[in-house]
C-alpha cells in the first residue's frame, strides 16, 4: 500500500541546492484525499488545519449488512469551534451522496461548504455506503474538521474516526445439528434450579443461536410459545429454563441478519418458524448453506 510523505530530497549537482516540497492548501468546498485512510497515507484536515483544539469525531451506522445493501451513516463532529467540514473515504464498496450538504471528489465524500455547529456544538453528516459484494469486514474511515469559520486554516483542527462493517454471506444458516453435526442433546438437569444443560453443533454460516420452544402437546403444530434469543456458538448453554411443564424446543441459527432453518420434520419437510422478528431477524430459507 503506497503512502504519501511530504519530501524533501536535495539534488548533489553543481547547480545551487534544490528541493521539492510537497505542499496542501485549505478547501472551502471540501478536498478529498484527507480521511485519515492509510490508502492516502494517513493523511488529515491537520496538514493544512491548525492551531485549534481538536473535536471528537465518530462514525455511526450498521456495522453488520447484506452483500451489496445500501446503507446509511453519519459522521458527527462533537465539541466543534464555530462549524465543520468532513472527509470520508473506504477502501471498499462505494460512497453515495445522503446529505445535501456534500460532494463526491475522487470517491470521497466531502462538504460543499463548512457547516454551522447545533446547540450541542456538533456538526452531524450523512451519507451513504453501498457494500461489496463479497463477505467480509470493511472500514469507513472519517475526518472531522472543526473550524473557527475565519476564512483561513488557522485556529482549526481535526480528529479522524474508524467504523468497521461486516458484510454477512449471502448464504442463510443450514440446519442446526443437523447431519455432519453434533446432535441437540440435554446433557444436565438442575432440580433446584429447574433449569436445563444443552449441547448442539452449529449450522454453517452461523454467528450466533436462538432457541425456540413450546408445549409438548403442541409439537404436531409446532406451537412456539417462547425464546432464548443470542445463546452463541459455543456448542454449550446451561440455564434453559422454559418453566414448568413438557416442552419441545429446536436451536435455530442466525447470521446476524437472518435465521437459518429451524430443521427438518421426520417427512424432511421444512418446520415452519416462530412469529417473524422475534429474536430480531428474519427467517429465510433463501440459499440455505448445507455444509457443516
């Protein structure tokens, strides 16, 4: 990865002593080049900015998406001096205008003028990151500039903010203990406590597990009457406790944004899911994933 330097280099001829400066000039209207991105060399507002006090600057939005989603973020500069202005730029994906306040130069977002703070004395952009295609984590990188709105470079200053951004596979999780799997088994009773030790393997393209259960004279319907929501991956998770009574109960897995296949009836048929969004994700059976 190239990295940009300032350089001076002195020329050993008989000629007088030269050199060669690379130098930066202030932007009004925004310059890209400037996010803090080792892509440009970790260059910053502070090469043309300075002599303020420099701001807090975040990036915020999902941080787990779909293969190819729009998304939206914003970068917000906090204790700012009069206004703002702001570079963003990803190696990755494509940056997309959200704020009618800012540009594209060279794939970069930046502002088109400086910003006024709000009451809170921040400085708050949107703007938009369309995702790869290819899973994986990605990084926004962001650099927030405060200014005094003095129509120089002096009495500014920046500070620059990371987000990594997971891209999830397009496959859903497979089915949980499923073939090539270890089976779900009840592996502990607590009688005080009443509560169960379980043991599973988890499906391919799983993040995390849910577990779904209800009645035992409601299984030929598949009445789900409660959840566990986010148990990992571990393979293990004491303390199930679905109360008094006989219950089934299945583990489902999820990616983050979707869950996978609640198994498969003894006729291989799919079982149905419980109410949509329960545990917070959507279950799909699109390009299930069936390896382990």
């Amino acid at each position: 990865m190239k990295r940009r330097h300032r350089a001076l280099v002195a020329l050993s001829f008989t000629f007088p002593l030269l050199f060669a400066v690379r130098s930066y000039e202030a932007s009004s209207n925004g310059i890209s080049g400037f996010s803090g991105s080792p892509a440009t060399g970790g260059l910053t507002c502070n090469e043309c900015h300075s002599g303020g006090m420099p701001p807090t600057t975040t990036i915020t939005g999902p941080t787990l998406v779909s293969p190819g989603s729009v998304n939206i973020y914003t970068l917000t500069i906090a204790g700012a001096s009069r206004g703002g202005g702001l570079d963003v730029s990803a190696i990755d994906g494509v940056l997309g205008v959200a704020d009618p306040g800012t540009h594209l130069s060279s794939g970069e977002i930046v502002h088109s003028s400086p910003r006024n703070i709000n009451i809170d004395r921040e400085v708050i952009w949107t703007f938009a990151w369309t995702a790869p295609n290819a899973p994986g984590t990605y990084t926004l990188y962001g650099a927030g500039n405060s200014v005094n709105l003095g129509q120089g470079s002096n009495g500014d200053a920046a500070s620059t903010a990371v987000l990594d951004v997971t891209i999830a596979s397009s496959q859903t999780p497979g089915e949980t203990s499923g073939p090539s799997r270890s089976p779900l088994l009840v592996t502990a009773f607590d009688s005080l406590a009443g509560t169960l030790s379980l043991s599973y393997g988890s499906a391919c393209e799983t993040t995390s597990n849910n577990v779904y259960y209800g009645p035992l004279n409601q299984v030929s319907s598949y009445g789900w009457t409660g959840e566990v929501c986010d148990i990992g991956t571990s393979g293990a998770y004491d303390g199930f406790d679905p109360g008094l009574g006989s219950f089934f109960f299945v583990i489902v897995g999820t990616d983050g944004l979707d869950e996978g296949s609640y198994g498969r009836s003894s006729e291989s048929t799919e079982r149905p899911a419980h109410a949509a969004s329960v545990c917070g994700q959507m279950w799909t059976l699109a390009d299930t994933c069936d390896s382990p």
